[in-house]
C-alpha cells in the first residue's frame, strides 16, 4: 500500500469513477475527513458524511443495522467512532469494507501516513532505520509501533510507568519485529529512546475523552516534552514527527514543531495518498495503478 501511495503522489489516477465512499464519523476531525474527501475525489469517485447526530451507531439505531443498511447504498465505509468493538461489529455484518478511520485503541490510517513520509526522507528500504515515540501509549502510537516494526525498523518507546501500551499490543508489535528483522525497545526514559534515532515522534498527552485526566497527565508526562535539549540527544539531522492537533508548550515546544527537521506538515499531506492507497487496495483497483 505504500507503494500504491507514492505512485498515486506522483500521479493521481481517477480509478473509482461512479464508486462511493460513506464517512460515518462520531468523533470531530479535521484531517482524517478533507483527507478522505479529497482521496476520494482524486480517484474520481465521490464522499457521503454522516455526522453523529444522523447515524447514532447503538443509540439511534443498532450498528448492525447501520451497517447492512450503507452496504446497500455505498462501495466502501470509513468509521472514526470510539471503542475498536464498534467498528469491529460494524465490519462483522457489512458486506463491503471498512476502514478503521480512528477509535481509542488504534489509529491505522495515520499509521500509513507516517511511514509513507518517513520513506520519502529516509528511502524506501525502512529496515534498520530508527523511529523514536515519546508519550502516551495511545491509538496513534499503538498504530505507528505495530507498523514501523512490521517494515524492520528499530523501533523505541518511552513512556511514563503506567501509561506503556497494551500488553497485546506490544505482543503484535514483537512478535512482528522478529518476523520483518526490526526490533523493538520500551523504556521509561525518554533520552535512552532517543538516542541517536533518525527520527522522533510525539503524540498529544491527553487524548479525545480524556479531558478530565489532563492536569494528572501534564504532571505524568513531565520530562518528556519534545524540546531542544531531548532533540539534541538524537541523530544528526533527525526528523520530527507529530500526528496533530498538537498542544504547544505541552507534548512538544513551539521551537521543535517549526524547525527546519520537522515533517509534521508532511505527514498531514500524507494522509490524502495513504488513505487513497488504502481504499485501492480494498476495492481492488491497486494493482491497476501506474507509477
């Protein structure tokens, strides 16, 4: 799929004409939706949004139901919703496929996006290059390590105790990094991660739905914001990375997010080619794609 995206980055190909993608989203975004929006339309096909208060997965109407329902309307559906059992079940009785657009425990698409950047500044061989996560073991973490590792990456981790990701997924993330010849290191400290890495990345430290466990986490994460000083124990010219909306000051200073290695804007781009690559793939449109 990443090479599906560059070639698509290099040259849109309007391979879906008369094809439907649905957006049922119940949490607010910005890039995920003009991303998919825009995918979309450069693979000639169109987008419907559903906002929250028009579908009401399990409130207003049983996701089942839902989901039988745009089967019969659409050729594939993008879900942004809140526990991955949501767009599990939801996937489980549709009869097209679904896109995992973000829940609380896994951000996918995001995923592809970053690494898709990191290969046009680092080359397309991603094996033994290394990738630093400074943060809180949230869905685009969770994503980003499980993907990195799976392209052989060194693939490093620091979080505060307590906040390290799940237990079945760092399980994947290994048992993935052994399989591809990566490696994967979790750490408490945030200067062992970075030492020496090519790249960096941060997360913010309190998520969507997480609002009431700020001011704890601001004390938590103390120690492993983003600044100068943790930058300069990296690699020479090392990269920045950060999925926004980014809280400045917090998870990462004003001064590292607009330096001159920051490819956090990239990344954001990125989100068009990767999702388009994605929805290829899935309608079966990939392997008619010319680079």
């Amino acid at each position: 799929m990443l090479d599906v995206a560059a070639a698509l980055k290099r040259r849109p190909q309007r391979l879906l004409e008369g094809r439907q993608l649905a957006l049922v989203f119940e949490k607010p975004s910005l890039r995920t939706r003009v991303s998919f929006q825009v995918a979309m339309r450069h693979l000639g096909g169109e987008t419907i949004y559903l906002a929250p208060q028009e579908v009401g997965l399990g409130e207003r109407e049983a996701i089942k139901d839902v989901s039988r329902v745009l089967a019969r309307y659409v050729d594939i559906v993008a879900v942004r919703t809140y526990g991955q059992s949501i767009v599990e079940e939801y996937a489980q009785y549709s009869g097209i496929p679904v896109i995992n657009a973000l829940t609380n425990e896994e951000h996918p698409c995001q995923a592809l996006a970053d690494l898709l950047t990191v290969r046009e500044k680092l080359g397309d061989d991603l094996r033994g290059k290394s990738l630093a996560f400074i943060g809180d073991g949230n869905n685009v973490s969770a994503s980003l390590v499980v993907t990195a590792a799976s392209l052989g990456m060194d693939v490093r981790m620091a979080a505060p105790k307590g906040y390290m990701l799940p237990e079945e997924t760092v399980s994947e993330a290994a048992a993935r990094a052994e399989a591809s010849g990566g490696t994967l290191t979790l750490v408490t400290d945030p200067a062992e991660a970075v030492a020496g890495a090519q790249v960096l990345y941060t997360d913010v430290w309190t998520s969507m739905g997480q609002e009431r466990e700020a001011e704890r986490r601001r004390i938590d994460f103390a120690g492993y914001q983003l600044n100068r000083e943790l930058v300069a124990q990296a690699g020479p010219g090392a990269l920045i990375m950060h999925d926004l909306p980014a809280h400045r000051g917090e998870e990462i200073t004003d001064e590292v997010l607009e330096s001159e290695g920051s490819i956090i804007f990239d990344q954001a781009e990125n989100r068009v080619w990767a999702q388009a690559a994605a929805v290829a793939f899935l309608l079966g449109v990939a392997g008619q794609v010319q680079s």
